[in-house]
C-alpha cells in the first residue's frame, strides 16, 4: 500500500506508531539540521520532521529537495510534536520519517494552494485541477456529495426508484434553446442535448414506475450569469396518483430533512402565498422573507395631489427601510444613482424620513402635508428612525424596480443572514404568459402543465387569467425547485397545444410520441425538480454555484482548463455532413 494511514487521521493514540503517509508537499521548513514538511492529502495534513541526527543521510538530503505539490511517500514513527498545533487536527504528533519515495516531482504552481490564494479566478479556472486541492473547493465538493447521499437516502426510504433518461433526445421547445449533436449515421439529423427529462418522467408514469428520480445532468444553451452553467444538474422527481398537496408534503419534507442533517437546523411547515400575492408583496416570484420591506401600494394616498408624477402613474409603491432615517443626503443620493443605473432603469425616487419625533421630512413636502405621510407609513410599516422609499410607473416595471432595491438594501444592511434558512412555496401560477412583440401566448412553466380545474372554461375567453397547477420552492430568494401537475390526457394536451399556436401536424411532429402514450392509460401525475447546485449553494451559504462544481464554465459558456468549445477536424465535419460557413 502507498499508505497506512491519511494524513488527517493521526492523534496522540498513535504515538511510537510505525505508519506510512503519502501526499502532496503543502510547504517546507528547512533549518539546516532539522527539516518539517507539511504534507496534505484529501483529508488533511501531517508534518513530518527530518532530524539530522536521527534520520539517514540520504533521506535527510532528499527532503532537502522538494519542492511545492511534490507527490511523496514517507515512513516513519509517530512522535509526541514539542510545539503543538491547537489550530491542525493532527496538530499534537508529527511523523519522524526513517524512509521517502518521490512519486513524482512538480512545477511549481501558479498560485499558492492554501484557503487564502493569490491566485486570481481566471487563472484558477485554467489549472482547476489544483484550486480542487485547495480546502474551499474541495470542501464544496465533499459538502455536494453528502447532499446528494441525504436526497438519495430520503426518497430511496419512501420508494422512489432512481431510473437513467436518455441524453441524446429529440428537439422539443421547452423555453430555452437547444444544444444540439449531429448524427453521423443519420444524415442531415441533430439529437438534442435535454433540457430536463421532462416527457421521459411523464412515459415512466405511463409505465407504472410510480415513483421516479434521478440525479440528471440538464442542458440549456442560454446566456450565464453567476448561478447559471450551460449544463447544469436537477434532482428530478416525479409521482404518479397524486394531487399537489402529495408532492408539496413529499418535497417540504425532503428540504425539512436536508436543513436538519446537513445545517442541523428544525424548520416548521412552510408559508404558502400564491404567485399574485409575491409579485404585490415583493416584486417577485421569488421572495427572500429572511426580512420584511414588504411592499405598500400608495395610490389612495399619492394621487389626485399636486405631484403629476404620481398622478400619471399605474402604480405608486414605497417600502419602509429600518433603521435608516438617518441616512445622509449623500447616501440618498447615492441610491437614487444606484436605481437609474440602466440594470434598473428608475427615472427618479422619492424619500421620507420617519423622524423620532413623529413626524416626517420627505423630498416631495411641496406637495404633501404630514397627514398625506403618515398614511404613507401606516401602509408600508415604517416606524419612527425609517426611511421610506417610493416609486411609480408601469406597475409590472415598478415592482421590479423596487424588488432590486429591496434586495440591494437588505444586502447592505446585513438583513440576508446564510446562515438563517425561510423557505416557502409559490403555487398559482399563471398558465400563460403573453409575448408582447410576438402576440402570442407561451407557457409559463412548460407545455405540459395542467391548468387549475375550475379555471378551464376561462381557456376561450381569458387566457392569461388561467391558474396553472404549478409550484414553486423558494429558499433565501432563489427558486430551488417547480413543478407542477401535468396533463395527462390526449384531450388536454391538444387543447393546450393549440393556444401555444401550435398547428396539430406541429403538436404530432414534436410531442406525438407522449400524446400516444396517453391513450394507453396515463395516470393522473404531477412532480418537481430541485436545481441541484443552486441548492446546495444555498445550503452552503453561498450565492454563486461555481464552487459547488468540479469542473465549470466561466461567464462565456468556455471551459478553459480543456479549452472547449473549440473546432474539430474537416474529417469528422465530412463524417457529419457538415459544411461550416463562418461569416
């Protein structure tokens, strides 16, 4: 064996223990007559000293040669350390080396392997093979891979079976666009890289699987971002015989039981509030409520004054920030700028300060007298030593306006806690969402959701006005995870193929395959897919997904370690039937 031991394990029971370490050199420490090593492996690290008057001659000069990230093997016997190491697991011992083996020397590298590196992203995205050696990355794969063991244990104890879809699909729209793969021996065909496995979960339940999951690699060929990667994983989940309710127990438990054994965190029965409440309350479908700023729509008791900005508005909407009646002119106007940035697009905002006193000092005092505020925060919740901010406009554009400020103030006031968890559902959403340049209408979710059963009859007239049966799972302001009832009839997929602006020669040719299949009896089903790496993320009290993967994509979709994409040979491109015409 290369070692009887790891480097993370040993403790002052092993003491005048004969033990073999193997590893990569953290550091040296050479004092001409005595040399430390500190050597680490997955699992920790363990120094080991070289003593000229107790270590052969030739050992003793061999460590003198080693370098950063050599890899090593040495033999030795465990001794008492005389300076201790309060802050190492093995910080009590060291390893008084008798034998040493380089398994292989190493350049040195281009930035220092220690939790705090001076290597910039870039730089460690190129060689990300040695930022895995590093204690944050690493610990983020090791923390990935116990949230995975958790969600496998959980649904495997209720009887779920975890079934493989294929990745070489047919291209259906799903929202996003497809990456998609040339077939050889097909000419002139393309499989499709899946966006989810949607349809195929829907056939298992045709299938009598029942209950299904998979661990499942996705893909989505859209522009990124920070908690974004082209190919992306979901725990994928889907039950047969079920109502919302089954699927919205079963999955508040599974996040109930990761929060408990990965944080060690108790959280009660999640809120509930419906997609209309979010977007009035907070601007979004998505509400981080770790804090409150909810939202006072001001209309009654700004309009029909003097103020015409006001007066030509959809909406005029304010939140009550605590504790900031005390900002400077400066920091207003600071955030004034912050909003006009063109990401917002704010025209203006207004501010009241809510003085100990009672009374308030607003930048509109011209047109409103202290009765007019003391309405404003009585609706948004201010008390004495807030600010109120508001603003007007489009009433869809206003929210979101004002969610971005919303959140941007909590950011700042250290309100969005990553160690604090307030989960919650969104259900009701809208079925369909009106494309304003196209004039048509496109599914919210995906075309196979089911619509609420009693607002069927509003399919002919109102259209937009159709519930979807559909969820989501909100966690710290970020969409963890949807689903929805789905279709299971031949009927209703037709006819909601139809006000998608599907033709039916356009349904067959995309979706025949599952319409067929509902015909040989498709149970009633429903389900829901967590974004894996966001989730975990979260659970890491992180905001950014890229740690939490080995081997990611920067902001381009490019993989710089391999340097992919890239171009492949004219023979393969003549295999394909392809001919490129590069512009």
């Amino acid at each position: 064996m290369y070692r009887s031991h790891n480097c993370g394990e040993l403790n002052a029971s092993h003491i005048n223990t004969e033990v073999t370490l193997a590893g990569w050199v953290q550091k040296s420490r050479d004092k001409g007559f005595m040399n430390w090593v500190d050597l680490r492996d997955r699992y920790g690290v363990t120094q080991l000293i070289f003593d000229e008057s107790r270590t052969d001659k030739t050992v003793f000069e061999l460590a003198k040669t080693l370098g950063r990230e050599f890899v090593i093997q040495a033999k030795g016997t465990v001794i008492e350390r005389e300076a201790k190491n309060p802050n190492m697991a093995t910080g009590d011992i060291e390893i008084l080396v008798t034998e040493m083996t380089i398994l292989n020397a190493a350049l040195t590298p281009p930035f220092t392997i220690e939790d705090e590196t001076d290597g910039g992203e870039d730089i460690r995205m190129k060689y990300r093979y040695l930022d895995i050696r590093r204690n944050p990355v690493k610990n983020s794969l090791l923390f990935r891979h116990k949230v995975a063991m958790e969600v496998r244990k959980y649904l495997s104890d209720l009887d779920f079976c975890e079934v493989e879809t294929p990745y070489l699909i047919k291209s259906t729209p799903e929202g996003a666009r497809d990456f998609v793969v040339p077939s050889r021996m097909n000419e002139g065909q393309f499989y499709a890289l899946p966006q989810s496995p949607q349809t195929f979960k829907q056939l298992l339940m045709v299938g009598g699987m029942d209950k299904y999951f998979q661990i499942v690699k996705c893909f989505r060929d859209e522009d990124l971002r920070a908690d974004r990667q082209p190919e992306f994983t979901q725990i994928d989940c889907e039950m047969a015989f079920v109502e919302q309710e089954d699927i919205l127990n079963v999955f508040e438990g599974l996040t109930r039981h990761l929060l408990k054994e990965i944080k060690g965190i108790e959280v009660d029965k999640f809120p509930r509030i419906t997609y209309d409440y979010a977007m009035k309350t907070y601007g979004n479908d998505k509400p981080d409520i770790r804090f409150g700023m909810e939202f006072g729509e001001l209309n009654e008791f700004a309009q029909h004054k003097e103020f015409p900005v006001f007066n030509a508005a959809e909406l005029v909407v304010g939140i009550a920030v605590p504790g900031a009646g005390n900002y400077t002119r400066k920091e207003i106007d600071g955030l004034i700028d912050w909003m006009k940035r063109p990401q917002i697009g704010a025209s203006g905002m207004v501010y009241v300060k809510c003085n100990e006193d009672g009374t308030f000092k607003s930048s509109v005092d011209k047109f409103y007298d202290q009765d007019d505020l003391v309405n404003w925060a009585k609706t948004t919740g201010a008390k004495a030593g807030d600010m109120i901010f508001v603003l007007s406009g489009p009433a869809d554009k206003t929210r979101t306006q004002l969610s971005a400020l919303r959140m941007e103030l909590a950011t700042r006031l250290g309100l969005r806690n990553p160690a604090e968890f307030a989960p919650l559902w969104v259900v009701d959403f809208p079925l369909l969402e009106l494309d304003e340049e196209s004039g048509r209408y496109h599914a919210m979710h995906h075309p196979f959701t089911s619509p609420k059963p009693e607002d069927m009859k509003l399919l002919e007239t109102e259209p937009g006005k159709v519930r979807a049966n559909a969820y989501d799972m909100v966690l710290n302001g970020n969409e963890i995870g949807g689903g929805s009832i789905r279709i299971h009839d031949k009927a209703t997929q037709q006819l909601m193929f139809k006000y998608l602006g599907f033709t039916p020669e356009q349904a067959k040719e995309q979706f025949g395959f599952l319409m067929d299949a509902f015909q040989f009896g498709a149970p009633p089903h429903g389900g829901l897919a967590f974004g894996l790496d966001r989730l975990v993320a979260i659970l890491g009290g992180q905001e950014t997904i890229r740690d939490f993967i080995a081997f990611p994509k920067n902001n381009s979709g490019r993989d710089v370690m391999i340097d992919a994409p890239s171009a492949i040979d004219e023979t393969q491109l003549n295999e394909l039937h392809i001919k490129l015409d590069l512009l």
